[in-house]
C-alpha cells in the first residue's frame, strides 16, 4: 500500500532526494515518512504540502479541503427548504451528465 505522502510525490514528478532538498530534510527522512517508519510532525506536514501544493491534510491521506466558494454554495443549499435542495440536486445532476455528453 503506498502511502498518501508518496502519491503526492510521485504525481508531482520528485525524488524522494528532490523533496528532501525541498523541505531541508535527507531522502532516508523522506523514505522512513513513506516507510511509516517514522511519524510526521504537523509542522513538516506544512513543509511538504507547501512543496507539493496541496493541502497538509493530504499528507496524511486525508481529502483536501473544498475551495471557500464550495463551502459557501453548499451552506446555502443546506438552507433551502427540502423541495428546493431537491431540485438543485437534480439540476447538478442534469449538468454533469450534459457536461460528460
């Protein structure tokens, strides 16, 4: 199972050697992080996803944050009444698949 760190390092094109010079870490840090074989600290988190433009959630596999529009979209359909929520469901619904045709 390959962990979430390298799948944010391999999709970006880097060497565990590369990433390492990044953050101002040796690759043996960076395979022990990949390795589980060492634990990474919140601060390095920040470190790495700032070098690999994510957010530092993903780091540790968790699922980046939506963007702020997102959010504020999905309050507001949180707050219509249900019959409405349905038809913006649908709606969305129609669009992707128009968008996939």
């Amino acid at each position: 199972m390959t962990s979430p760190l390298k799948r944010l390092r391999e999709a970006r094109g880097l060497t565990g050697e590369e990433l390492g010079r990044l953050v101002g870490k040796q690759k043996t840090t960076i395979s022990k992080w990949e390795l589980d074989q060492r634990r990474i600290s919140v601060v390095n988190a920040r470190l790495l996803a700032r070098a690999l433009d994510c957010d530092w959630p993903e780091i540790f596999g968790m699922p980046p944050r939506p963007p702020a529009d997102v959010l504020e979209l999905s309050r507001r359909v949180a707050e219509l009444p249900p019959e409405d929520r349905d038809r913006v469901s649908q709606f969305v619904a129609a669009l992707a698949v128009t968008r996939v045709a």
